[in-house]
C-alpha cells in the first residue's frame, strides 16, 4: 500500500452527510429562485445606474450563499472557520442604491433557505417578497410629492448674489440656498439652490434669466434629482 492510498483510507468524505439529489435540488432551486429576484429588479429598477453585472451577481450569490450553507451543515466549527476566510475578502465597490442592499440580502437569504434544506420557505418567501416589491413599485407607494429642482450655476465673485433674486422672484415659488464654494482658484462662485418653478414657468425661461445675470456662466437645473444618480 502506498502512502497516498493510505492517507486517502484515512480521509473522512464528508459528502455522505447529504446526497447528491440534495446538491442538485439546493443548487437548482436556488438558481431559479434568485433569477426570479433579478427579474423582479430588473422590472422595478429606475434611473440610470442600471448594471447588468450586479444583477448576475444576485444570481451567482445565492447559490454561493446555497452552497456555503451546504458545506458548513451543522457543524459550528466549519461556520467559525468560514466567517474567518471570508473576513479577508474586501469590495471596494460603493452600492449607490439603498434598495441594492435590500435584494442583496434577498439572495443571500433565498441561498441560507435553500442552502439549509427549507425549500417551501424559500419558495414561499420568494413569491411574496417579490409580489410585495412589484406592488411597491406599481402604486408608487411611499413617494413624496416634492416637486423641487436643483439649480447650480457659476457666477464672477465681483456679482452679489442677491442680483439672482428677481429672476428667482420671477419664476419660482420657493428658492433656498444649499452651498456656495468658490472654485477656479478664486475666479467664479459656485452657488447650489433648491427652487420649486412657478406654473406655468418652463425650466428653460429659469436658466436664461439667471444667464442673463451671471454674466453668461454654466447655469444648471437638475429636475427628478431624487431619481437620478448625481
């Protein structure tokens, strides 16, 4: 007998502890079920910072997730260890949506669900979370009705501020000052409002008075800021 075989003899394949239907089942379901997640934010995403990547990485983390679940069982040990391997991994990528994070738990939990066996549950919870954030999306629910813009524009320090007033006064019900910065080493301000237009005022009749007294510096309206990725 050689020394391989022997260490081989000696080796305890921890693969019985489940079948091999289980791998397929856990694996499978959870593929599915987290495809159904990226369709479900596909269909409820908006703005502009769509990613095609992150949302092949949904499907990918779930059945990961499905498999750690899979390879730790019940053993607290292994858990340990993982969560010691894991901790070296570092993303750099910043999540720019908060509703990212949620579907990223999503999956993670759908893979934990199919993982650990519990395949009605994840089932189950898949269809009902997702009819929830379909349901969401469809009433607009939770939105607030603030129908505010953002305006920056640049202006010669030599000019007051305050010759901005009549244009304002002209064209909008309510204006506040959020910043100003001077940039270009000292060469033009920069000031950031919030304006709420008049009726009947066009955003475009705002931009020109506001040229007109900015010595013709970059003006800039920004309107659906709250679903737009600054």
């Amino acid at each position: 007998m050689t020394i391989a075989q022997s260490i081989f003899q000696n080796v305890d394949d921890l693969t019985t502890t489940f079948s091999v239907g289980d791998i397929a089942i856990s694996l499978a379901l959870s593929a599915v079920l987290t495809m159904v997640i990226a369709y479900v934010y596909r269909a409820t995403h908006h703005g502009v910072s769509y990613s095609q990547s992150y949302v092949q990485t949904l499907v990918l983390l779930g059945i990961l997730v499905s498999l750690i679940m899979l390879v730790v069982g019940s053993n607290i040990a292994r858990a340990f260890t993982l969560v010691g391997a894991l901790s070296i991994v570092r993303f750099r990528n910043a999540v720019k949506e908060t509703r990212d994070v949620g579907f990223i738990f999503f999956a993670m939990a759908i893979g934990m669900a199919t993982g650990t066996r519990f395949y009605l549950l994840a089932s189950i919870a898949t269809v009902v979370i997702s009819l929830v954030v379909l349901v969401m999306d469809r009433f607009n629910m939770f939105s607030l009705d603030v129908q505010s813009q953002i305006v920056k524009l640049q202006m010669p320090p030599e000019i007051d501020p305050g010759a901005l007033d009549p244009a304002f006064l002209a064209h909008t019900d309510k204006v506040e000052l959020i910043s100003a910065e001077s940039i270009r080493g000292g060469a033009l301000t920069e000031l950031v409002y919030t304006v709420k237009l008049k009726r009947g005022t066009s955003p475009t009749a705002l931009l020109n008075a506001l040229r007109d007294r900015t010595s013709g510096q970059k003006v800039t309206l920004l309107t659906g800021y709250d679903r737009t990725d600054l």
